[in-house]
C-alpha cells in the first residue's frame, strides 16, 4: 500500500515537472521572437501611425493574396512610403539585425492590417510576423485562410505575434 502512495506521487511528481518545463521552454522560445516588440513598441507604434495617414485608395492597385507590401528587402519601398517612414521602417531592420523581411498593409473584413514579417526565408529559425489589427478574430482568420501552420499570441492591446512553421 505504500508503495503504491510513492509511485503514484512520483508519477504526478513527473508528470507536473515534464508539463512546466514544456510550457516554459515555450514561453522562452516565444520570447527571442517577440523580444524586439517588446524593446521597440514606440518604434512600432510610430510605422504603424505612418502607414495609416497614407491614402489607402492609392495602395489598392497593388493589392496581393498578403497584402500591399510597403517595404520588400528585395524591392524596397512602395511608392505611397515616406522618407520618414522608410527612415522608421529602417530603424526596425536595423533593430532586428536585418530580420525584416518585408512590411505588407491589408484590409480583411473592414479591419486594417500591417504586418512586419521578419526571416521570411526562415534561415534563422522560424518566420515570424508581428501584426497590428483592432480584431484578433480577423487576425485568426486572416492566416486560417491562407494556408500554412502557426501559432498566434497576443502580444498587447491590438497587436500579436505570429510564428508561422
């Protein structure tokens, strides 16, 4: 009878132990990704401020199944992007160790969102994206759509990490 006491407590012991490395080991592996938000808000909050007093009906006529790209490292900026803007999108990229891959506005279901992707090769792990939307529903839904496996979190009031796989 008490053996079985010991093993059933070292079975739950285990089982407790193997279950919090996990979910911090998660939590950690989340954390390199969305480290530069964290470090940066303000930088982002000012593209995002940038992007938004661009006239959207002059970004239509580049529309593509991920949007608008305003910035591209293979092609640059759009047209419609600032010189102030291009500066703060700069100083992301630069931020990130040249991790920014490309910055793409898209409107879904009457909701605007800017979506900074960074390592889109995955070369240095994981693509991931930090994306600014007033809806984490049209968040859900805008990668359910599109067809590729990711993980989603919240990383403030209207922005999320995504980690596509």
């Amino acid at each position: 009878m008490q053996r079985r006491r010991i093993i059933r407590f070292l079975i739950i012991f285990l089982l407790i132990l193997v279950t919090s490395w996990l979910f911090l080991n998660y939590l950690k592996y989340n954390v390199k990704y969305y480290q530069l938000f964290r470090d940066h808000r303000e930088l982002f909050e000012t593209v995002k401020d940038g992007v938004e007093s661009i006239d959207d009906s002059k970004l239509e006529y580049t529309y593509e199944n991920w949007g608008v790209f305003l910035y591209n490292a293979s092609y640059q900026y759009h047209v419609e992007v600032t010189q102030t803007l291009q500066d703060n999108i700069g100083q992301i990229k630069v931020s990130s160790k040249g991790a920014l891959s490309k910055l793409s506005y898209n409107e879904s279901d009457g909701e605007k969102l800017l979506t900074f992707v960074f390592d889109w090769e995955g070369v240095n792990g994981d693509t991931y994206h930090i994306v600014y939307c007033k809806s984490g529903k049209v968040v859900e839904r805008h990668y359910r759509d599109k067809d590729v496996e990711y993980d989603l979190i919240k990383l403030d009031d209207d922005w999320y990490g995504t980690r596509i796989r």
